[in-house]
C-alpha cells in the first residue's frame, strides 16, 4: 500500500535507508480486511523491525535487537523499563537485577481483587519485608496462608498462627499439630 523511506549518506558516501514505514493489507477479503503497519530503523548496519502493528497485536523489537523499552511518567524516567539484553523488567529503575524489579521509597507492590476491589501488599521499607492483607480492614477473618503442595501448612489470621493445622488447639495464640493429624 505504502512504503515510506528516509534515506540519507554515511561517511563513504553511500546512499543508506536510516528508517523506513511500510503500510500493507494482510487481509483483502470482503468485509474482513485488515492492515498491518511495520517500522524499521537502521542499527549497526543493519534494518531492524523496531515497531510493528497488526489486527491482533502490536509488536516492539520483532527482530530481537539488543534494545530497552522505556516508558516515562510525568515524574519517574523509568516509570515502566524493559532491559532488552536480559529481559528484566524494571518499574521506577532502569537497571533491574531481576525478572522484576521494584525501586521507590517504600515500593509497594498490590494485589488486587478485580470483582471486590480488596488487597494485600508486600512492601519494602528499608530493607523490611511488611506484608499487608487487607490493610483497609473491610474484611473480617483475613489470613494468610502458606501452601505446599496444595495443602495449606501455616496460617495467621486475627492474631492466631496455625502451624500444620488449621484448628485451633487451645484459647492461646498459638496451634501446632505435630504429629499431621488434626
């Protein structure tokens, strides 16, 4: 349909496409049709798909170079960061050490019910790990609970810990089976 080239000369005096758009139809059937949209950027030599649009996805860095994503807010550089040489995601960081990365002061992360709007955190303040279920207190009987392999270990809710049971033994705080059975 359309292709658009921004060509200009290196240092040899060759004639060279620096970026390029190129608009296509992928689907020209009656009533279906659908465009696709593709843009190139030279880099190290070499034209890289860098941005490309379809009917069911939009695509950056197709061609697998070496190149970070970054997404600014109106005050965090970095408020969004994807390391192309790793893969790690960084959010307020563009250096993450990990599959993903949080930096801020006192960074939060939130888990939220879609239907109820309820939420737990897990935040880092000063190097303290707080885990938070529902910090807003709209839910009576809130716990958390530890699972390994689909059967729950321990859990701590309305100042009560159960270890390896879930019924409580006495009037205390405290629960623990011993021996597995309840």
């Amino acid at each position: 349909l359309g292709f658009l080239k921004f060509d200009g000369e290196n240092d040899a005096s060759e004639q060279i496409s620096y970026a390029s758009i190129n608009a296509r139809s992928a689907d020209v059937t009656d009533g279906t049709e659908d465009g696709k949209l593709d843009v190139y950027l030279m880099q190290g030599g070499t034209s890289l798909n860098k941005l490309s649009f379809n009917t069911t996805e939009t695509v950056f860095n197709e061609d697998s170079g070496d190149v970070d994503f970054r997404v600014e807010s109106d005050n965090l550089a970095n408020a969004f960061f994807l390391e192309g040489s790793t893969g790690n995601i960084g959010i307020g960081t563009n250096a993450p050490t990990k599959n993903l990365t949080i930096q801020g002061t006192a960074s939060t992360l939130r888990l939220e019910d879609n239907t109820s709007g309820r939420y737990a955190d897990i935040e880092n303040s000063d190097g303290r790990m707080i885990l938070r279920s529902d910090p807003d207190g709209a839910v009576s009987g809130s716990r958390f609970v530890f699972e390994v392999d689909g059967s729950e270990i321990t859990r701590i809710d309305s100042g009560h810990l159960f270890l390896n049971t879930t019924t409580e033994r006495n009037s205390g705080n405290l629960s623990i089976d011993f021996d597995g059975t309840s």
